[in-house]
C-alpha cells in the first residue's frame, strides 16, 4: 500500500513510512488533520525572530559595531551590499534582529530609540465618486485649446473644534488661484464656492483628488476629471499654490476661524501679483487678464503690497 501511495505522490516510499511514523496518534492511527496541525507546529518552531544574526557571532559583532557608530540598519545592509560582503543581511532583518528579545539593548543606538515595530496606521475610509472621469480622459482638444484648472481643500486641523475649510482653484496657463472659505466640505457649500469661482473663470475642465467633498462633482457646474489615487502630483499647479500660502501666511495647521474673508483674498491677491519666474517675471493677473480668460475682475483690494 505505502508503494502504491509513494507511484501516485511521485515520493520514495521511505518518505511515506517516515511520514505516518513521525506524525501517527498514540493509538498508531495516521490522520491527515492532526498530520497537517503537527507539521505547521514544528515548521513555526524551526525558526525564531533574528536567527540568523544571533546564530552567527561575527556578523552580530559586526552590526552591534555598527550601530555603536549610529549607523541605521538600511546604512549597514547597503554598505554590506556595495562591499560585497558574505553572509549579507537586509534592512528587515536587522530590524527584526533588534526587535526581538536578542536585540532591543541595542536599540538605544537607532536614531528614534524604538525597540518596538512601528503599527502602520490604517488607512482613511475609501469614498466612491459617482460617474467618476479619470485625469486620462481629458479631450486633447481640451488640453489644448482650453481652460483646465485644478482644485484642491485646505483642511481644518485635526485638533480643531471646527469645520471651517477652504477651497482653492488654479488656472494651469495663467496660474491664476481662486479661493474661497467655507463652512464646510459638505456639497452645499462646495458647490457654492466653485460656482463663484466658474463666474470669474470659466474652466472647461476641473482636475481634482479622490477625496468626500467632491462625491457630488457633477453638480459643480463644469467638467470634473479624478486624478489617480495617491497622485497629488498629478495637480501640481495647486498643491505648488497651497504650498506657497502656506510658506507665506498660514502654516499647516492654521485655524480659518481665524482667518477673515477679507484677509483671506487679500493674501490671495498677493500671490496672484507676484512675478513669477515661469510666467517670464509677470504677475498671474497680467497674463490671465491678458488671455482674456478673465470674465469678470473682481474689486481690487490691495494690489502688489510689499511682502
């Protein structure tokens, strides 16, 4: 029978005899099940946490070295790896080597002192978008000859007890930003703001991100189009532009409760009449006014302030 069995598996029958023998009941009896448990036991019992530092004392002394040295477990795996030396180990296993119990002493020498893995924090909710267009699927001819802005949120700090965000729209040739408060990233208010931006330029396409507040996109009166998830580089233009306010007037984190309607534009507005390397050292308003993409000009507040 064990012969017959050992044809069928393609195994010599001495594996099959040293299987039943190793893994049988008390009572002789071999069953699959209790086979198969006994087998994931002794195979999780072959290896621990950062064996194969601890069971080699040369490269144990070598990384211990190292790390005296503040030199972090990816600097000491790649060296490893540039001078070619043998046996090589990677950035994991060293950490894995220090975060057992053989290796937390020496995590004093790490730059962050942790002797424990860092949990990876679990990701935001995902939200669908209704009737979503990707970024991809832009009309060339709009590309081209078109408007296309892209948009963007400043979001409420997490500690905050408020709600209060802001909207923020740029005009991609003329880099011309718009931005309004609002009291909420709830549709009402979206849709409010970007109409009232949609009056003084009239994009034929809006680049935005994946995020809640633009679930009801279609009622943004213009062309909505997604860009890919984890790719705010696909709208450079207005990450650039918060960046830019933010280096300039409101750090992150900046409470907009704070922050009156009329500053709010006034600092806008600045920005707006800086000159600009990209633009050939004109301001964003000369060349959007001069394009004509301009429809309506909005009451001037203080133009070109010294900053």
């Amino acid at each position: 029978m064990r012969k017959e069995i050992a044809v069928i598996i393609g195994v010599h029958s001495s594996r099959i005899t040293r299987e039943i023998n190793g893994r049988k009941k008390k009572d002789g009896r071999y069953d699959a099940t209790l086979a198969q448990i006994k087998a994931g036991v002794k195979r999780g019992n072959s290896k621990y946490q950062g064996m194969k530092i601890e069971e080699d004392v040369d490269l144990k002394n070598f990384i211990i070295g190292e790390l005296e040295q503040y030199r972090s477990p990816d600097e000491i795996a790649g060296r490893m790896r540039r001078e070619k030396k043998n046996p090589r180990i990677s950035t994991d296993a060293i950490y894995r080597w220090l975060h057992s119990s053989f290796g937390q002493q020496y995590c004093k020498y790490l730059c962050t002192k942790r002797s424990w893995r860092k949990r990876k924090s679990i990701g935001t909710k995902r939200h669908m978008i209704p009737n979503m267009t990707r970024i991809h699927d832009i009309p060339v001819s709009v590309l081209k000859k078109g408007v296309v802005s892209e948009g963007d949120t400043f979001f409420p700090p997490k500690n905050a007890n408020t709600k209060t965000s802001a909207v923020l729209v740029a005009e991609r040739s003329s880099k011309y930003i718009q931005g309004n408060k609002i009291p909420s990233l709830e549709t009402k208010h979206m849709k409010r703001s970007i109409g009232r931006m949609q009056r003084i330029i009239e994009s034929d396409a809006l680049i935005l991100d994946r995020g809640v507040e633009n679930r009801s996109h279609q009622h943004f009166g213009v062309s909505a189009y997604f860009c890919d998830p984890q790719s705010p580089h696909q709208k450079p233009l207005v990450e650039g532009s918060i960046g830019l306010l933010r280096r300039w007037f409101w750090k992150k984190g900046t409470n907009f409760d704070k922050v009156s309607d009329k500053e709010f534009q006034e600092k806008i507005n600045i920005i707006n009449h800086k000159y600009r390397k990209s633009l050939r050292y004109r301001s964003a308003y000369e060349v959007a006014r001069k394009s004509g993409i301009l429809k309506v000009l909005e009451k001037k507040i203080a133009i070109q302030p010294r900053i």
